[in-house]
C-alpha cells in the first residue's frame, strides 16, 4: 500500500506517521495501538522497504528448528551427535505431512 504511494524513505516514513495520526483520531483502541506499534517500530519497516524487503526471516526460521530439535532431543547428552542434528537441518523437514 504505502510502497505505491511513497517512492523514498522519508515520504514513506511520512506516509506512515500520517496514517497513524488519521488512526489515532478515530479512537478505536484497536487503531491507537497499532498506530502505537507502527511508531515503535517505523525504522525497521522503512528499512525493510530500503534494502529490498530484506529481514532476518530465515535466521529465525532456523533458531526455531534448533529449538524444535532440541526439544526432541531432551535426555539425551551426546552433545556431538546433537551438533551434527544441527548441521543436517536446513534439510530436515519439521512438518508432519498430512
């Protein structure tokens, strides 16, 4: 929505602070705390729009994995074996197949 409209940075970042002051006057809760948390956290969304849609997505995703796995491996104490898990899992499947 505001990429269309907004071609740089600071018009985004002014696009941005304009919908949330519009949002704040409606007195929805809901509104004034998204409006809220897009205040807090403008300069990483305008630098996700920056540096072409760029986030830490897949670091997340494989701290997640890691955390799986070693919920799975509770108990045991080969710490070896639990690195080489963690080497073999960007090819793992975590999902259960339906």
């Amino acid at each position: 929505m505001f990429g269309s409209i907004a071609i740089d940075a600071t018009s985004r970042r002014a696009a941005f602070r304009r919908w949330a002051t519009l949002a704040e006057t409606t007195g929805s809760r809901e509104l004034i705390a998204m409006a809220k948390t897009i205040r807090e956290k403008l300069k990483g969304i305008i630098t996700y729009w920056t540096f072409d849609r760029l986030s830490n997505e897949s670091t997340e995703g494989f701290n997640n994995k890691i955390r799986w796995l070693m919920r799975q491996a509770y108990g045991f104490r080969d710490y070896f074996y639990l690195k080489l898990k963690i080497f073999q899992l960007p090819s793992l499947r975590t999902q259960k197949e339906l």
